[in-house]
C-alpha cells in the first residue's frame, strides 16, 4: 500500500519538522483550498514551493480549487509527480492536457456525491483516480466506507478495458480503516490526522504500509 501523509493536519508551526517526521512514506500529500470549491482555505504555491524544497520524496498535489486550470503552473514544481484536479470543477479536459503537457502524472477526483460513470471518459488516459472517502474540505472527518463500492467499480472497470491508473483514498484513514481499503483494491492512500496526531508518525506510516 501507498502512503501519502496529507499535511493539513501538520503543525504549521514548525513545517520542516513535520515533513521530515513523513519523510519513509510515498509521497507528501498537499491539499490545496481555494474557500470557493470547499469551504475552507489551506495553502497555496509559496508554501508548495518551500515543502518542494525540504521535502526528499515526491508531491501528490490534491487541488481542491473551482479553476485548476489557473493554478496548473504554479504546481508544477521538480518534485511534484502528480496533480489532481476535481470533476466538479471547472474545465476538467484542459486542465488534464496542460497536466500531461508539463509532464506531470494526472489524477482525477471524485466527491462522495459523484459517480465513477461521470469519470468514465477520461479513465483511458488518466495516471490515478482520487475517490473522496470524506466531504472535502476539512481533515479529521469519518470515513464513509460505501465510498468502497465505487472503488470495486474502478478495479472493475479498469481490468475490463486493461487501463493503468491507480487507486487513492482520501479521508478518515487509519489504522481502523486501513484493510477495508485494501480488500476493496485501493492502490494509494492519503492519512492527514492519522499520521500527524499519533505519536510516531513514522510508526503510523508503517501501520498504514
Ligand atoms: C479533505 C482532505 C482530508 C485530508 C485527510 O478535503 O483532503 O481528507 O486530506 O484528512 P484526514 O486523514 O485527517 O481525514
Ligand atoms: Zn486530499
């Protein structure tokens, strides 16, 4: 199992500290929040850039923002191996293209609300698909386990038509809920509080390994 720690959770406080306390897992998880596509803001490109730079493991940039077209550049950092952007947001083909165009991995997302059909159209070409296992927007929420029935669908679908995207979870993960995750056929998954209030991340990490 992948393992991205989402550092929403982080002390923001003492950053450096945080992302070395993450630096055995897979990826540096980055939730990027515009306070228009969820109610609430995060960070943005400066913050990216300075975790760019101390972190020694690869981005996995979540933005959870109306017009990710907008914001693609600014993302699009040497160590950042991939950008996600939301159906639900605006202009989802470009915003994949210009993705692709910097040589970026792609990844799609889909809210609790939304259904894998409206993503099936760019399955073909997509890196990794992000399904929300929480309403977006805020850390430290439950997880909502019929999320895992659209990840069935998505191994489903993906063996059927011999595609190679990967399969992310975002929200509520722990070790609680870690093996559901994983007899469901989830490839990669995102763990903010989890990581970030236990005692050892590093430990945490593991667990979710
Ligand atoms: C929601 C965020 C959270 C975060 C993980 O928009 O994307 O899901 O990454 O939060 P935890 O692991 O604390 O539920
Ligand atoms: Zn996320």
């Amino acid at each position: 199992m992948l393992v991205a720690p989402s550092i929403l959770t982080a002390n923001f406080t003492k950053l450096n500290e945080e992302i070395e306390k993450i630096q055995s897992a897979d990826y540096v998880h980055l939730d990027v929040m515009d306070g228009h596509f969820v109610p609430n803001i995060s960070f943005g490109p400066h913050i990216t850039r300075s975790i760019n730079h101390v972190s020694t493991i690869p981005l996995d940039i979540h933005l959870m923002v109306t017009d990710p077209l907008y914001w693609i550049d600014q993302f699009a950092l040497d160590k950042t191996e991939y950008i996600t952007v939301h159906i639900e947001a605006n202009d989802t083909e470009e915003a994949l293209k210009k993705i692709k165009e910097k040589g970026i991995k792609t990844g799609i997302s889909i809210k609790p609300n939304t259904k894998v059909y409206d993503i099936v159209p760019f399955l073909n070409d997509i890196d990794l698909v992000l399904v929300m296992t929480v309403e977006p927007g805020f850390g430290g929420q439950s997880f909502m386990e019929d999320m895992m029935e659209k990840v069935k669908e998505l191994v489903e679908l993906r063996k059927q038509k011999k595609l190679h995207f990967i399969i992310e979870v975002d929200g509520g993960i722990s070790d609680q809920t870690i093996d559901i995750c994983k007899d469901s056929g989830v490839d990669m998954v995102v763990a903010g509080s989890y990581v970030f209030n236990h005692k050892s991340p590093k430990e945490a990490i593991e667990s979710l390994k």
